[in-house]
C-alpha cells in the first residue's frame, strides 16, 4: 500500500509513522518551497509542481493507492489532477467546503450544525450590516487565509470598523465568495473539539471529546474526555460531526472545534484532517487519530476510539528538546524534528491517567515544569 | 541522541520505530549478510565488519550516543570495540552470560533464581550422570546454537541417549564451557514470561506477566496479565528479574521465560533484549517494551508499565499481509517487512479489551480467523 501526502510538516510525519508499521510506504507532496524535514527518511519528497500533467504527477508521487492531504489550505489542482488515477481521501470538495470560512459556514447550515452566527462581508456596507445584526466587540476574519489566531481583526467600536475598511482588500474571491466573515465576539465557557474517524464503508467513530486550552490563540494543551461536558451536549457534538461527514461522503479524519457557552455548542470551525487536538490520542490504548486516518483512507477496518481513563495533550512551543526533563512522569514524546523558533510547534507530551481530574493535575504539573523561566 | 543497534531484524525495526518519534536517530550494524529488509529506510545500514579498528567502527556506527543489539547471538568484538567510544546497553558481560546456556544456568544460581534443573554435558559419561539424575524423556540442548526449539534433541530411552552420543560434537566451547546442557522434560501446565526494564539509574518497572503459548516452539500467541496466575508466582517472577538485572547492572529490556508447574514457577531461559512475548505492550497504553528500551539506554525516565485491562498479542508466522482481514475486530497491526516465507514471523496483532477473559476469547478468534485454511 503505497500513499501520497499532500505536505510534509508533523502530521504528514506522525501519519507516515502511523502507517509504515502496518505495511505502508510514502512519497510526500512538498508545496512553495516548505520545510520537509519533519519527513526527513520517512520516504521520498517530491514537489508538486504545477506544470506537472496528471500522469506525470501520479508518476512522481509514486504511483499511490491513495492520497491524503496534513492541510486544508492546500492547492486542489493536484489532488484533482492524483484523482484522475487514484483515491484521494478526504475527497477534494470537501477540502474544498472547508478551506473558506463562508463555504464551511453554509456547509454548517446545510448539516443543520448549531454553529456561531456571522454575516458574510465583502464590502464597507456588509459591515454596518454586521455592526447592526452582531454589535460590538465583534471578530473579522478571512475566509481563507489564517490559522492559530492570525488573519482576524476584533473591532470593539466604530473607529476600528473605520481602520479596518480602510485597510481591508474587498476584493471577492475568484469563486465569489466574500474575502470576509464577521461573528461575535463569543463570550464561551470553554472551548472543546471533537475528532471523528469515517471509512470508506461509512462507518464513523468519534473520539472522546477533548477540552482544549490556547495560548495567545494557539493550542496549547488538551484533555480527554473534556471533564464535566454535559452529556447532551456530548450527543449533540458527535451527532453533528457524524452529519458533516455522511453529507460530504468524508472518509478519514475530521476535527470540530466548538466554543461551549451557557447557551450551548456552538461550532468554530472544522479541519478536514487530523487536528493537534487530537494528538492525545497517541500512546493511550485507542488507535490513534493518525493509524485511524490511514486505516480509513487505506479501506481497512476501523480501530477503537473508545479511551479508557483519561488523556492529556501539551503542546511543545518552543521549548528545546530535553528527554530528561520532559519524558518525566510517565509521559509520551512526539518530536516533530524541525528546527527551534520561538513559538513554534515543535513536539507533544501525551499522558494518560484513571480519572479527568488526575490528569489534569498532572497536566498543569507538566506545563509548570516544561514552561518553567 | 544516535542510537547504534547491532542486528537489522523486526526487534531493531522496531525499536527504530518507537526511537524516531523521541527523536532519536539510528544505524544499524548488520552481521553476516543478514536480511536487512525490516530496517529499510529507518536508518543506515553498515557492516560489523571484523576488521575495522574501533575508531572506524565508531565512525561507521554514526558515532553514537549508545549502542544496543537486538540479539544475543552476536559477536562481542563489535561491542566491546564500541564500549570503548561510548555506552553499551546491555553491557557486553550480561550478553555474554546470556549467550550460552550454561553460564546463563550458573547466573540464575548465583542470583538465586529457581531454574530447570539441569547438567552440564561434555562428554559420554556426563550424560550417564544426567541420565541418572534427570530420567526420562530428557531435554538436551546446545549451549550456543538454537532459538525457537532448533538445536534440541529430545531423548525418551538409551537407544535415544547412543544416537546422541554417536552423532554429538563433544568438543568443549573456547571458554571451556560444556557443548550441551541436559534438562528433564518439564511437565508443565503453562508457560508465562516477565519483561522488565532498568533505567541507567537502577529503577527497575516490570510489565504484567504474559501467558504464552508455542506452536511447533515458536511463540504463536501471549496474554497479558497471564489469566489465573497466583500473586505468589508474580512476585517470585518479578523480583528474579529484578534480582538478575541488579546483579547484571543492566539496563534495558530483559524478558525472562518460565514454566509453571504444580510446583512453582521455573525459569526457562534469558532474553537480553526486548522480546516477542513483549510485543503485546504495544498500543495498549504503556510505554511499549521497544519505548522503555530506547529510554532506558538513552538515560531517560521509564515510562508506565501498568496496564489497565488485558491484552493480547498474535504472531503472524507465515501467513501474507492481509490488512482487511487481520485489523479486523479492533486490533492493532504491525508488519515486518519481510518477504513471506512459510512459518517466518512476519508480524503481529495487538488487541485490547476489558478483562483476560474476553481478550482471550477475542485472541482466540482472531488466530482461526488468521490461520483458517
């Protein structure tokens, strides 16, 4: 079983490191120059050059048995042009709904997904429109460019409705979509994310739900099950993931983030792949987000997600690498082999304990230690 | 951290495996031509070639951080070229002590371990003594040669004990040890084994015993924690490994195999490595035999052993890879990469339940499932 991916940060790494155990070998799409070392020696790298036709593409890709993508924010023309030849999971319209803010929105209505309100806004008047129907503070973001909390504006009153008019390009996007969706300001309680597995029979399992804590809007650290969720809204986050994925005929690996307020779950946003919040799943006695994801793409049976106990998740931003000090307490070490930068995704620890709060504990613990100055 | 392993085989693989994601790096030193299929990729490949001094051994290993072997059948000039540049893992005396079946006898005795009963057997007239004090059937096994039930013969009468005789090489090893060693053919109800792990810092964590069962003697399936078996037998098992590897001052995975009968618990022989009956500590959330090996010798903290829960762990001897079929019913899948040849071990599936009973019934399933004809 040979298998392309689209990109070649950490989550091409750990998926290539899910899948050579059972059998599989990996050629990996590079695009725009990006760094590969996190797939250094896991198998050939290959840029996905534009001028490639689809033969020549599927040739160099190592004639796969399947495609996969680590990002949806990916160019779709060579997923469309492997698609020619082989399978590409997730399928590209649904990379497609998910890589706009405004498409992803409209794909939440068509589910019937309870998500956060926005008006779409592709011009100074769409603005006073939003203004009226959402008051301030209010967050703007781009619908396709961002992730980590960049490409968003919060507006706390009419001076900054006017810097950000001002500044902001209106222009539509080729397909018409407008560049900008405005939303509230949500006042959440906590923010938690479902992650869902979907075979190519259609059968979907769905992860505990994970409680997930950022800093400076990036994750920083998760925990599984999210302690206290309420069961309904447990029900209702995986109904909805499960209706997302049968709608778009998703097969693989989907992350929901939902914002939980007194008023209940609200979808953020959706990853059409495996997510960072999902990374506890390694190292715990389920099959992780990443061997479920191949297994999904590949066509073969489904593993458990079902966790015994629970499981946390630190993120390493930035902090060296040091074995000693961070494989301590019993944890797991996922290193992402990149260089060091302030702030960057470098690795994750995963711990598993009996309870919620145990973890937790040891989790705060863990980031205490890790982060110490 | 660069890891040097001795031996390119399915144990190195995946020792390779459970390394890179903490950020190790490897070579792999290949002896006699062996077939170094299972590392392909993970690493380079460089001949333990007997003529290069030290230093170009050290050179040609990548310079490591540490060694370590995925066997005891393995020269120790190579090592003990090595140990002079940088760590070995397990010390080149405990693999030598575990290399011969004999000497491995008298290390039991000094560390006072219950082992088989046995005699040393190097001519004619010892195996009249070992007739004597053993009966029949008797077990007579080389002290150097043999894994998986080769180089045993079993003698049920004095016909049996002439042949032997006739047929024997009676010359004694270098070291003067005996050629064979001579057991009573152990009546036993069941075999169960101890894998243990001690850090650089002398903490020893034990993994829950294994039951094992054979197939023509080579290992076909394990349970963990072995079903039934008494708290006594446990602690006896657990603290002879621990007894042994202090005495060895070793550090990394040792496994240990033992026969229960009616009356006790009798160690069969030592592994100096991580080992088949461990290969259910993976996916089951523990730090895997391979994960606590690699941290062990690179001098980091240990990683959990307990287990919550059962697990079970089914070779695939012989049989072609399957992933639809053989990740069936939640299980895990790791595959070798080796080509299929028949009864060669060409991977393993790991399962995970609630309790020992319904993993074994699951195990038992799935190996008619594996094996139907």
């Amino acid at each position: 079983m040979h298998v392309a991916i689209l990109g070649c940060g950490q989550l091409a790494r750990m998926m290539a490191l899910a899948g050579i155990p059972m059998g599989m070998t990996f050629t990996f799409l590079s695009e725009n120059g990006e760094d590969t070392a996190p797939v250094d020696g896991l198998g050939a790298v290959v840029a996905a050059d534009a001028c490639l036709t689809a033969e020549e593409l599927f040739a160099a890709a190592g004639k796969p048995d399947v495609v996969t993508v680590e990002r949806e924010q990916c160019a779709l023309q060579p997923l469309q042009k492997l698609a020619e030849h082989c399978p590409v999971h997730p399928n590209t319209d649904a990379i497609y709904q998910c890589q706009n803010r405004q498409r992803e929105k409209q794909l939440l209505i068509n589910c019937n997904v309870s998500h956060t309100p926005f008006v779409s806004v592709a011009s100074a008047s769409d603005l006073e429109v939003a203004v009226e129907k959402l008051g301030f503070p209010m967050v703007v973001k781009h619908t396709e460019q961002g992730y980590d909390g960049k490409a968003q504006w919060r507006l706390y009153n009419t001076g900054d409705v006017e810097n950000f008019v001002t500044n902001a390009q209106f222009k539509l996007q080729s397909d018409e979509a407008a560049p900008y969706v405005a939303e509230p300001f949500m006042n959440f309680d906590r923010e938690v994310s479902f992650v869902a597995v979907r075979s190519r029979s259609g059968e979907v399992r769905v992860y505990p739900a994970a409680e997930n804590v950022h800093d400076n809007s990036v994750l920083l650290h998760s925990l599984a099950p999210a302690p206290g969720l309420p069961q309904a809204l447990v029900d209702q986050g995986q109904a909805s993931i499960r209706r997302i994925m049968e709608h778009l005929d998703y097969v693989g690996v989907m992350a929901m983030e939902c914002f939980v307020t007194s008023d209940g779950l609200w979808v953020n946003e959706l990853a059409p792949r495996v997510h960072n919040s999902g990374h506890w799943t390694m190292h715990c006695g389920v099959a992780s987000q990443f061997q479920n994801h191949m297994r999904a793409i590949a066509g073969w049976p489904l593993g458990s997600t079902e966790l015994s106990g629970a499981a946390g998740m630190l993120n390493l931003l930035g902090v060296e690498l040091n074995q000693i000090e961070q494989l301590d307490d019993n944890v797991a070490l996922d290193w992402y082999n990149k260089s060091v930068r302030p702030g960057r995704k470098l690795g994750h620890l995963v711990l598993k304990d009996e309870s919620s709060a145990s973890a937790q504990t040891r989790l705060l613990t863990l980031k205490d230690k890790v982060y110490r100055k």
